[in-house]
C-alpha cells in the first residue's frame, strides 16, 4: 500500500512525520508486547521452585526463549497472523505461535505452561501497558523539544517590550519572552503530570483473584510472584483491584494529561498565529516553498495551522478514550478492544503537532520595529500608573479624571505630560511617571521570562 491509497494520513501523507510509534503502536507492536509478557511469564513459571513441573531451564532454553523476544520479527507477527484466521482469537494465535517455536525443541514437554492460568485480558493489558509506557517516552522526548525551544525564545526575548492585548485591545506592556515563557512553564507542568502516572497491570486470571493459579499451586505466594513479573521484568505496576480487566483508570489519566498538554499547545499555536498577522512576528522563508497558489507574496502560518489541527484530532480520540475505557460491564465486556487500537492514531497526530509547531518556531523572527512602533503608539497604556499613584497620594476621582482624557480618544506623549503637571504629586513620582514610557512599563516582566530558563 502506498501513501497514496492509504486510509489515514498517518499512514500516507503523514508517514514520515511519526517517527517509531508505528512500531510501538501497530499490530506488529501489540503482538510483539504479547509474545513478551507470554514469554516473560513462561521464564518466571519455569525459574519458580514451587512448580517443579516447570523444571529449570537450560541456559541454551532461556537463550532460544530470549532471542524470541529479541529478536521479533515482521515475519513473525504475520504468522501470528496466519495462525489467527484459523483460531478467530489474536491471543490464541500468539500461544500456538510459541508452541510452533518450542516444537522439536528440548522445550517441547513444557509448551502446556505457556499461558497458564491466564485469561487473555492478563496478556493484553500488560502489552497495552507496555505500548504507552513506550509511546508516552516518546511523546515526552518531543514535547520537551517544544519547550526547550519555547524556553530559548523565552530567554533571548525576556526584554523585548510588547503591547499586551487582553479582550484585543491595547494594555499594559509586557515582554516577548514573558508571554513566551507563560506557555513553557503551563507545558511543562503538564509534562511533569504526564510522567508522573503510574502504568499499571494485572496477571491475576479470570476475574482478578488468582483462581485458577491456586487450584493448581495453593502453596505460592501467587501475587507477589506475578508482581515480580509485572515491575522488574515488564517496567510497569502492579495493579491488585481488577476484575477480568485491569480498569483502564490510570489509561484515563495519561489521555487526560495529554489532551492538557495538547490544549495548552494549541493555545500557544492560535496566539503565534495572532502575532504573526499583526506582524509582530515575521516567517523566514525557505527556498522552494510556495506560500499561496495565486499571491506569490504570502508566507502563511500553515506550521501552526497544521499543528493546531492535528491537536484538535488527537483530543478529539483522546476525549473518548478516557471516557470510554474506564467503563465496563460487570466483570469484563469486549467494548475496550477495538478502541484501545486507536491509541497510537491519538499518539501520532499529537507527535505531528509537535513537530508542526516546532517548524513553525524555528521559521519564527521578531519585528522589532512593528513592535516599538505599536508601543509607541499606545501611550494611553500608562493610564494605569498614574491613577494608581494617584491612588496612593489620595487624589479624588483618579480612575474617572484619567478615564476622561483617554477612553476612545487619541492618546499622546504630550498628552500624558500635560496631565501630570496638572497634577500634585510627591516630586519623585512625579519625575517617575514622567520619565515612564510604553516600553518600559513592563513591571518584572523580564525576570520572569528569565526564571524559566
């Protein structure tokens, strides 16, 4: 299938944008999360003493057994596959896959132990554990790009004096960077709570309560024995309270977490997008691109464009996700399957947004001169000052005599200078205000732009 028959752009005009998520999050991925946990759990029966039956396996077994998960192939998920059409079930066929391996092989009186005591919700919920325990590494490794260029913007832009715009219209000063590093610390905090989730899963049979494994084995410490498996072998957590189903609530919280980041960015992706069509942002162009078909003139924002509609795609799933999978019927319903495979389609468009916006930054170029002139320009910003120091001196109406001379009318130098000499304030303010312009009337602006570096 080539890029120009396939049903999702991620598949076809995105393809080279999603860096390794299809192995994470593809069929091939899952099956080969599947092999793992059936061969992880086959190693841990066979080295457990209170299964003698297992035997101890030979260090050429445990290396046969090894290289099976290491050295997984393409070609080995397509016979999982073949053998799928004869089973109808995807966990069945991964089993039979590995009986197929261990034929004719010293392992062959032992095949009986893979998948023991295990429901197939136990291999699933751990393989799909271990997909977004990758997948959210590597939506880390690009959501951190992002804020360390943002961060460098941050710092290079901390003094660059700029109008604020709140309800759009003109208002105090602030800086470039100020604004800037607002988005770095917001991503970053929502980053931190991305990591922070613990990835949870089960191997506790049918309905969560070791049945099966205690009939055949009532002397082992069934729990701690599977919560060896699941933390020092897979990298993940063990969860106790299940039923057939591990709940899907941390599932949730990593969704969640990412619709937040997503958001955030998404914010970030419609401010740029506002400069850059006032002009306080100009776009270097690159050779060879076309800005408009018929305006040779144009360098549209189309990064951040881009970026801000592979968001919306991603939340769009993520937001079902998490509603969807933490709700089951009783013990177990099949209505999670088909939806956990959509997990890496919300996955790669939230990495393609990423990296949208990261092109878009890099393109990015202050304008300088639009700036200053649009502060220079506003001088009815400092409204707000002096009716504040008027405030503190205990001048009568100062909000309604400031009001007067600004609201809805033009707003010079001149006109603010003549109405501090108007007025009686201490010769220190007085001096200050006078000496205070748009453009240095950004408060701690710049130190706080620099804290986030």
């Amino acid at each position: 299938m080539s890029e120009l028959t396939a049903l999702s752009p991620l598949d076809g005009r995105y393809a080279s944008k999603i860096g390794n998520l299809n192995e994470i999050f593809s069929e091939y991925g899952l099956i080969r999360c599947r092999v793992t946990v059936e061969a992880q759990w086959f190693l841990a029966l066979c080295a457990e003493q209170g299964i003698p039956e297992a035997r101890s396996l030979t260090d050429d077994e445990t290396s046969l057994i090894k290289g099976i998960i290491e050295n997984f192939t393409t070609e080995d998920a397509q016979r999982v596959k073949d053998i799928e059409r004869t089973t109808n079930h995807d966990v069945k066929a991964v089993e039979y896959f590995l009986k197929e391996k261990f034929a004719v092989t010293t392992l062959e009186p032992l095949v009986e132990f893979l998948h023991f005591a295990c429901t197939s919700e136990d291999i699933n919920n751990l393989s799909h554990a271990m997909q977004l325990r990758d997948g959210r590494l590597a939506m880390i490794d690009a959501q951190e790009a992002v804020i360390d260029a943002l961060a460098e913007m941050a710092s290079e832009s901390k003094d660059v004096a700029m109008l604020a715009r709140t309800h759009g219209q003109t208002a105090s000063p602030t800086t470039v960077g100020k604004e800037l590093a607002v988005f770095v610390d917001r991503l970053e905090q929502q980053t931190d709570k991305l990591a922070a989730v613990e990835i949870l899963g089960k191997l506790n049979g049918a309905v969560g309560n070791f049945n099966a494994h205690l009939s055949a084995y009532p002397d082992i410490d069934w729990p701690e024995f599977t919560r060896k498996i699941i933390e020092d072998k897979l990298g993940l957590e063990q969860n106790m309270f299940t039923t057939q189903i591990e709940p899907h609530d941390y599932m949730a919280e990593i969704f969640h977490a990412m619709m937040r980041w997503n958001t955030i960015l998404l914010d970030f992706d419609r401010d740029i997008w506002t400069y850059i069509s006032m002009a306080y942002f100009g776009q270097r162009t690159i050779k060879g691109e076309v800005g408009s078909s018929t305006m040779p003139h144009k360098v549209n924002p189309i990064d951040f464009e881009n970026s801000e509609g592979n968001l919306g795609m991603a939340n769009a799933i993520f937001g079902h996700l998490a509603s969807k999978l933490p709700v089951s019927r009783m013990q177990r319903d099949l209505t999670d399957s088909t939806v956990l495979r959509n997990m890496g389609t919300a996955f790669g468009y939230s990495l393609i947004a990423c990296n949208s916006t990261l092109k878009g930054i890099s393109k990015l170029k202050i304008n300088h001169e639009k700036i200053a002139a649009d502060l220079d320009n506003a001088w009815e910003v400092l409204a707000e000052p002096i009716q504040t120091v008027m405030r503190k001196v205990g001048i009568d109406e100062p909000y309604e005599k400031l009001k007067a001379i600004t609201r809805g009318q033009k707003v010079t130098q001149e006109t603010i200078s003549d109405f501090l000499e108007t007025l009686e304030l201490p010769e220190n303010d007085k001096k200050r205000l006078l000496n205070m312009t748009p453009a240095s009337y950004t408060g701690i602006a710049s130190e706080i732009a620099n804290s986030t570096t």
